[in-house]
C-alpha cells in the first residue's frame, strides 16, 4: 500500500491520488515511468518525480525517520505491512493519576510479534532502559496511544518516540470499528486469557495497589492484563490494515496486489 501512496506529495489528497489510479498510476515506479501526466504540469511532475525518487531510496534503506516527517499521520497506517517486521506494539499502565499529580507508568509492554517484554517501575523501568528498548524498532503500534501512552510517557520521562505510529483506535474508528479495545476485540472474536477477561484500566491499578502490598497473585494477573492489551494489538492492526485498505479502493485498480506495494 506504501507504495500506492501520492498523499506523501505536497498537494495531494485523497481525491487527486484516486484519479491517478483511475489513470492507471498505480504506484511510485508507474508515476516515474510516465512521461507525463494529463492533469500535471511539467514542472510540478518534476518536482513530484524527485521526492518519489526520494521516498524509494528512503523504502529501500527502511529509514523510518523518513516517513515519520513526510507521511501524513493519518496514513501511517499504509506502512504497516512493510515495516511489521520491525515494529513494536506498545501498551503502559499506571497508578491511575496523571503526572502532574503524582501519576507514574507502572508497567510498560512490549511485544514485537515474536517476544512480549516488560519494563515495571522499580524493576528496570527509566528512561534510559525504554529508549534502549525502542531503539531496536522502525514502527509504533498502540490503542489511543496518541491520546494517552505516549503523552503520558513523553511528560514523566521527557521520551519523544519519533517512529511512524499505527495509532489502532483512530485508524479503527475510520475502518468502523467503534470503542474501547475491549469492545474492538469482542467485536472482532479477538481472544484474551480467562484470568483476566472483563478488566479494565481501574482493575490495572487496583493490582498495582495490591501488587505493591506484597500479593504476587495481583503482580502476575497485572502483567497478564498488560500482555493481552499488547500482543493482541497485533492481530488487531493486521485486521484494521485490511480494513483500511479496501476503504481507499486501490484494489479496485491493483487488484489484491503484493500488501508491500
């Protein structure tokens, strides 16, 4: 889908990428293989052509940073399949308070789509070990991260995650998907373990509290909470991708084409 993408160009947008596919360009290489196109003038396809040829190299050498300035935040969706071995989903939880009142990040999880680590307060969480932990990825995949983890991460530790972001409730909302991530899963026939089916955010610090009363039971349900909320969002972004996708009607013209496309 990456590469079905025009809205990277400076006035582009939806209407004006879905007339090049309706002209049969369709991706990046066709738009550079055209001499011309009907409805652009010769200089703006110049200028086009070299921030194209621009956005290939930066695809090819997978520098995320690249995208993360030129793409949209509403499209970072579209890099997904091609950055999914590289990405990382992430989920925190907290004392309940916001940190201007006290509030911390008691558990941050993070699972790539093989391993799902965490880093608790008091037992390994800074600054210092997440930014080291992150270091390692090229792209970002949460629920309302936008609107809470990472805000709340970037005010208690001063960390600007700088990586292209597949933000799960806002991209959901457009796929149809309504409410929390709870509702989303039971929507979808997303599975979580038994132990901890029905928690919520306020049952998150109501372990934490009991956790840190010495109750191993509370700490272990806690992680528990926080690995269903973080390993499920990759299945989750798989289904949302796909959502998105047919929503743009590019398989309209591509047919079900190469996803890395």
């Amino acid at each position: 889908m990456i590469k079905n993408t025009f809205s990277l160009l400076q006035g582009i947008g939806e209407k004006l990428e879905k007339r090049l596919w309706e002209t049969g360009i369709l991706t990046w290489d066709d738009f550079l293989a055209a001499d011309a196109i009907s409805f652009m003038s010769a200089e703006k396809k110049m200028v086009y052509d070299a921030a194209l040829a621009d956005a290939l190299n930066n695809l090819i050498r997978k520098n995320p940073e690249f995208f993360f300035k030129t793409l949209k935040q509403k499209d970072h969706w579209r890099l997904f399949p091609f950055f999914k071995n590289a990405a990382v989903a992430l989920d925190i939880e907290t004392n309940g308070y916001p940190p201007y009142a006290g509030g911390h990040t008691t558990v941050v999880g993070l699972y790539d789509g093989f391993d799902y680590k965490t880093l608790v307060k008091g037992k390994g969480l800074s600054k210092e070990s997440l930014e080291q932990e992150l270091s390692g990825y090229k792209y970002l995949i949460t629920f309302f991260g936008s609107g809470f983890d990472l805000p709340f991460l970037r005010e208690e530790f001063g960390i600007n995650i700088m990586l292209p972001h597949f933000d799960l409730c806002f991209a959901g909302r457009k796929a149809g998907l309504k409410g929390g991530l709870k509702r989303v899963e039971e929507t979808l026939g997303i599975k979580r373990e038994d132990s901890v089916k029905g928690f919520d955010g306020f049952d998150a610090v109501r372990l934490w509290i009991a956790a840190q009363r010495g109750s191993t039971e509370a700490f272990e349900l806690l992680i528990t909470y926080n690995r269903c909320d973080t390993m499920n969002l990759f299945e989750l972004a798989d289904i949302v991708y796909e959502k998105l996708k047919i929503i743009t009607g590019v398989e309209k013209y591509t047919g079900k084409s190469d996803p890395l496309n």
